[in-house]
C-alpha cells in the first residue's frame, strides 16, 4: 500500500477539516522543532515504502486491524488540531482518546503532566490498538546529543506493549532546525530498533510556506496539514 499524497489526502479528508477549521483551538505554548538536515538512516521498509519526500516512513509491514481504539498524546500542536481529529476519527470508524496540552514534554513536568505520565494513566484505562504520539518539540534544546533524545523517546516506548503498533508524529522548529534534525533522528533510530512502528513526518510539511505561525505552531491551514498527516496514519493502520 502507498500512503496517499497530500492531494489525494486532502481529497478524501478535506471536507470535515474545511468545516472544523473555524472552531479550531489556537495554539500557545513553547516548544521546538527541525528538518531532518542529515543522511537517512539506512531501514528496511515493509508494506509499500513512501518516497523520500513524503509524509511518512512506514517500519512495519501494512496489515488490516479488527481493533478500532486509539490513544494519542501530544503538545500544543496537536491541542490546535484536536476538533478536526476528533472529526477524523468519526470519518475512519475508530475511537479515539486524545491528551494533548500546551507545553508539554516526554518526561520532565507536572503542570503540564509529562507524557510518559499520561501514558501510564492512559494504560491504565485499558490498553488500546493503536498509540499516536506527537512529543518532543517542547524537549528540543533541552538536551546536548542524539543519545539523550533517544533515551527520552525511549522511556515512552518501555512503557508500551511491543505488539502495541505505535505511530510518532516528528519535529519541526523553524528556529532550531539542527536540534530538530537531532531530535528526529533519535525517533527514527529507536523506533527502527522497535519495529512495528510509523513515522509521520510533520518535518515534511511544516517547512511549507504557510503552515506555520511562528515558526513551531501550525495556522489554520497548518491545522489541515497535521490532521490529514494523522489521519493518514490511522487509515493505513486500518488497511
């Protein structure tokens, strides 16, 4: 299976995003994010690969799902998206639990709670089908090396079933675009190193012009450009 390109996305999710754009809730926060300015890390890729410029690198091979619930947990970019993805996933069947807040980190905080926090509560609800995670853009300059990011990310991997597929949304900062690289090449090493696991490359599609408000946090259309990125995500899984 190919994921579907951006038009071809925007064809089949467009509608519902178009409407919800108006009730969507604004961004805030700080928070960091970069393009993936480095050779590729070199993975096998299962189910039907993207090219090197889409929107996603697929770890795992593409199979059809009976189980339809999903978790995600995120920052203040997804807190800006969540009515259309809640939309979203009324279109794609699934249910869907979304813990997103403006500012918050993988591991490190209380107010917000940290995500490695709200995936254990989360968990403790009841194990879901599928996890989305789109974290670390309030991480990015908080750490020196790639080892460091990678053992963050990974604090969140320990804590999730391997037979639990996991989808990690990456990183774009306009004003950090090296720690940003940095950061994302950690997610593709460990998440390579676990399988059974995509990559959304928000990277891709943040650097277009008009996506991005300030440089981290999406405008309206922004909104469009990550819901779709997700939502994509989701279809796939569902084969």
């Amino acid at each position: 299976m190919i994921l579907m390109s951006t038009p071809q996305r925007r064809t089949l999710l467009g509608a519902w995003v178009t409407v919800l754009l108006a009730t969507a809730v604004g961004c805030g926060g700080a928070g960091n994010d970069g393009e993936e300015g480095r050779a590729e890390v070199s993975l096998p890729l299962f189910g039907g690969t993207v090219p090197a410029d889409g929107p996603a690198i697929d770890l795992t091979p593409m199979r059809e799902t009976a189980g339809r619930d999903v978790v995600m947990i995120g920052d203040s970019i997804t807190v800006a998206s969540t009515p259309a993805l809640e939309a979203a996933a009324d279109t794609l069947g699934v249910e869907l639990r979304i813990y997103a807040e403006v500012g918050r980190r993988i591991s490190v905080g209380g107010t917000p709670e940290a995500g490695v926090d709200v995936l254990e509560g989360a968990i403790d609800q009841g194990v879901p089908d599928l996890f989305v995670f789109a974290l670390g853009t309030n991480d990015v300059g908080q750490y020196e090396t790639e080892d460091e990011y990678a053992g963050e990310i990974d604090r969140i991997l320990a804590l999730v079933p391997d037979r639990i597929p996991v989808a990690w949304v990456n990183i774009y900062l306009t004003a950090d675009l090296d720690e940003s690289a940095r950061f994302n090449a950690a997610l593709l090493s460990e998440l390579g190193s676990r399988g059974n696991a995509t990559i959304a490359r928000w990277s891709n599609v943040a650097s277009e012009d008009g996506v991005l408000s300030d440089g981290i946090h999406p405008t309206d259309e922004g909104t469009v450009e990550f819901t779709d990125l997700v939502s994509t995500e989701i279809a796939n899984w569902l084969g």
